[in-house]
C-alpha cells in the first residue's frame, strides 16, 4: 500500500534559525496536506497543494510539491517559540477518501 | 468552524475490557475517521466510513471494530482491550463530497486511553 514517510523525526533549532521537513510518498499523489499538532493539541490543517511543482506560502512557511507529486516540503524562515509542533504531511491517492500520514517532525525551538 | 468531539479525554481500563470511544461532528460531514497516535508512528487509519452503516478497514483494524448508525457519530469499539492497544485515538471528519482525497480533515481533540 502507499507509504509516506517524513524526515527529520524531531528538529531542535535555536530561535530565529530556519527549519525544513521533508515528506516522501512511494506512490503518485493527487495532493499533499500539512497539518500541525502542538503539544497537548490535535493536528490542525494548514495548506493543501495539489499541483505538480506548486509552491505556496503562508507568512513565514513555504510548502512546495515535487515535479513528481511524491514528494513535498515545509520551509520555516527565522522559527519562533509559537512554530513549536509535531508538524505532519499527509498524501492523497488517486482514488478513494483516504490520506495516508507521515511519521511527523517534532520541531522544538530554543529561545 | 467544524465541531468535532470525543467522549473523553482519558480513559483507564482493565485487559479484556470493552470499550467505547465516541466521536461526534457537527458539520453533515460525510467521511469519518479513527486513528490511533503512537510515537514515531505518526497517525494509522484503523478504519473509516464513507456513509452511514458503511465501513473500510485501515491500515491496522485488528482488535477493533466500528459502528455508523447515525451520520454525525462514529464509533470506535475495543471488543477485549489488550495492552498493546494503549494509544492516543484521534478522531477526524472531512465533507466528502468531491469523492476524492482532496478534502481537509477535522480532528476531535484526542482521547489517551491506558489500558492496564
């Protein structure tokens, strides 16, 4: 069945560092979700992007899908205290309702 | 804003043991979710419904089973709890409507269950 597997496992950065997760699918996507999870929390939608090579932005968070669509990236530029998480991508497959998760990357941030 | 809600934060129960997690969302949504959170496992689908008293395994249903009576609730039976079921279990809604796996999930807030 269609992995995704998501890489670093935990990131400890100081504050104002920059910080990326990675995401790789063994399948073709039809879309990849990002969501986020903060201590105690539950995961919270933040973007989806459906397009081969889309790049979107929210603020400081930079999401990118490969030419491919099996792999996806989240950028974070000068990490605040408040980006700390567990922040997850999650694939689409061609057909179905189902998302398949990523293991997560627990991001923790120094001040 | 969607609503969704789980019957409890935490729960402790005995091996052997049923158990019931309860799931309810307020939008109409079509799809429900369960999955269960381990660390460095990220989330696994145990099962999902795509419509009332419709049900699909996951990837891990073993142990468990599911009930969709009704289309705001979704529920999660532990038929003999074991210790290996010991999991945070997170329940999650999406609309449904596109038929395709485009939809935005809505997680409940999670209930840790310890079984002893």
């Amino acid at each position: 069945g269609q992995q995704v597997m998501q890489i670093p496992q935990y990131q400890h950065v100081q504050e104002g560092e920059d910080f990326t997760t990675y995401c790789n699918s063994s399948t073709t996507l039809s879309n990849i979700q990002w969501y986020k999870q903060r201590p105690g929390g539950h995961p919270v939608f933040l973007i989806q992007l459906v397009k081969s090579g889309e790049v979107k932005k929210q603020k400081r968070l930079t999401f990118q899908f490969g030419e491919a669509k099996k792999n996806s990236s989240l950028h974070i530029t000068a990490t605040q205290t408040t980006d700390v998480g567990t922040y997850f991508c999650a694939g689409g497959a061609n057909a179905g309702n189902m998302l398949t998760f990523g293991g997560g990357t627990r991001l923790m941030v120094k001040p | 804003d969607v609503k969704v809600t789980q019957s409890s934060r935490y729960l402790v129960k005995r091996t052997g043991e049923k158990v019931f997690l309860e799931c309810v969302q307020d939008m109409d949504h079509e799809n429900m979710f369960w999955y269960r959170q381990d660390p460095g496992l990220g989330l696994r689908l145990i099962y999902f419904s795509y419509d009332v008293k419709m049900k699909e395994k996951g990837d891990i249903p073993e142990g468990y089973s599911v009930s969709r009576e009704k289309k705001e609730r979704f529920s999660l039976i532990l038929e003999s709890a074991s210790t290996n079921q010991t999991s945070m279990y997170l329940c999650a809604s999406s609309p449904g409507h596109t038929g395709v796996s485009t939809d935005t999930q809505y997680f409940g807030p999670g209930t840790r269950l310890t079984v002893l």
